[in-house]
C-alpha cells in the first residue's frame, strides 16, 4: 500500500515535471528539521565542552578574520578581546567610538548551527558518496567566508545606520547564510546528484 502511494507520487511528479519543486521542498524540510532540532537541544549541545569549546574557537577566528579584512580596508574601529558593556564583559568586540556603537561575535555568531546544518543537508540528500568527502568541507569554508562578510558588513550596519542594525541582522545577513546554502545546494544537486541518477538510469538501459 505505502509502496503504491509512493509510486503513484512519483508518477505525477514525473508527468507534472515537479522534480525540481520536491527537490526544494527535500532541501527545506532538512534544514527546517536540523534548525528546530538546534533551537530545541541548543542547551544540552552547549553543556558539553567540546561543543561549547568549538564554538567559543570558531567565534574568535570569525572575529580575527572579520578585524583583518577591516583592517584592510582602514575602517576606523577598534577590537577588544574583551570589553566592559553596560558592566557586562563582551568578548571578540569591534567598537566603533564615533556612536558607541559595537559588534561583539559570541558563540551563537560562530557559524557552528550552520556548519551543523550544511553537513547533515549533503549527507542526507542523495548524491555519490565520493564526490560528499570534499564537498561538505568546501561548503563549510564557503559558509565560514560567509559568516566573515556578515561581521564585516554588521560593523559597517552599526557605523552608517545603527538604527536598522535588527533588521539589517535577523531579516537580511542572517538568511544570506541560507541563500548561500541554497545556491550551494543547486550546485550540487545540478552537477552530481542529477549526472549520478542519469548515469545510473542510463546502466540499467
């Protein structure tokens, strides 16, 4: 019965050429899961050090790199290891004197949670198992690159247009990441997993 509904699935989504529609929705359905599955054992991950640990790392190269490129580009800010806020100690900042304004990379601005989605989405999704071992690293890199830009580009939210900094963070570099996922993730599913089912299609021909 189950194998009959899902045969006949198939067969509409073949005749109504709605591959690529189910293809997304797989895509989606894998992050929305892993990203409710993050929020719902966020504090039960961290309480284990080595996650913890990972993350606090992660965050201070984040942090190093993003004061590096500005440092490039001579954006007058400075970093602190560590800063005094509001009589809270802020770790990984980049302050800004002119408005007081400051951008501090903690652990949940690691790219930890992406990481962790991106590795489960390529190797939950189908595709050759070859072509997985250095494509899950090379999007982890792109992801980290990523995580760098929206540093860089929230140091300049809080130097020109501190009044949008919510929005500017949570509805517009925040889902960058998964823009960037998602362009990954066509990429692969266009250039490996696609050719693998031909060429396996063409076998059995």
């Amino acid at each position: 019965m189950g194998k009959s509904y899902i045969n006949k699935l198939n067969d509409i989504i073949k005749k109504y050429h709605l591959q690529a529609f189910k293809d997304v929705i797989i895509f989606m359905s894998i992050l929305l899961v892993f990203h409710f599955l993050w929020r719902l054992l966020i504090r039960d991950l961290f309480s284990i050090q080595f996650i913890f640990d990972s993350a606090y790392w992660l965050a201070g190269k984040v942090f190093v790199a993003s004061v590096w490129v500005l440092d490039v580009f001579n954006v007058n800010v400075t970093a602190f290891d560590e800063l005094s806020i509001a009589g809270r100690a802020r770790y990984n900042v980049i302050f800004y004197a002119e408005n007081n304004g400051y951008v501090y990379v903690n652990t949940s601005c690691s790219g930890l949670k992406q990481f962790y989605q991106w590795f489960f989405l390529i190797i939950l999704y189908p595709g050759p198992w070859k072509q997985k071992l250095w494509f899950i690293p090379f999007g982890l890199v792109i992801i980290h690159f990523v995580n760098i830009f929206r540093i860089v580009s929230m140091t300049f939210v809080t130097m020109t247009i501190p009044q949008h900094w919510d929005f500017m963070h949570d509805y517009v570099l925040r889902p960058f990441f998964y823009v960037v996922m998602f362009f990954l993730w066509v990429w692969w599913n266009e250039k490996f997993y696609a050719k693998s089912k031909l060429k396996k299609q063409e076998t059995k021909q």
